[in-house]
C-alpha cells in the first residue's frame, strides 16, 4: 500500500512554460478575485488570479469548469496559471 507521502512524491510536477494544460476549477472566491485549479495530469493544485483570465474568457471561469492554462512563475518563484 503506498502512504500519502509516496503518492505525493510520485505525482506528476507542473513546469514553468508548460502550455494548454487542461484542468477543472475547483475553487473560486469573487472577493479576492482568484481560485485554484487541478490539473486533469494529478499534478497538484495551482494557483490562478482574475487578471490572468482573458475577457472573452471571464465567464467561463466558475467552480468545475474546465480550463486550458499555461504555468508561470511569480516574481517569488511560484508557479501559476494563466488561463488561455
């Protein structure tokens, strides 16, 4: 039986530059303007702001609607999606 840290290990990784990822919005909060995504690979989670999402496309954004991102890295280093 794997443990949740193996799985964790063995999981998919999302890249910067990783392009037309597909993936369901699973979390989106209208007050901050920003949700969460998971990626249809297993990869874990990832981060999306409302001014990542083109205009056309505000209106496909809501919770378990799928998506098609690429990854970015913040200033910080973090990874993020922006919605294409």
């Amino acid at each position: 039986m794997t443990t949740r840290r193996q799985w964790r290990k063995q999981r998919p990784k999302l890249r910067a530059g990783d392009t037309r990822v597909e993936g369901k919005v699973i979390k989106w909060c209208d007050r901050k303007f920003c949700g969460f995504i998971r990626p249809a690979n297993g990869a874990a989670h990832i981060f999306f702001h409302g001014n990542d999402v083109p205009f056309e496309r505000e209106k496909c954004v809501g919770v378990g609607r799928t998506v098609f991102f690429t990854v970015t890295s913040n200033r910080s280093g973090k990874l993020k999606a922006i919605i294409t």
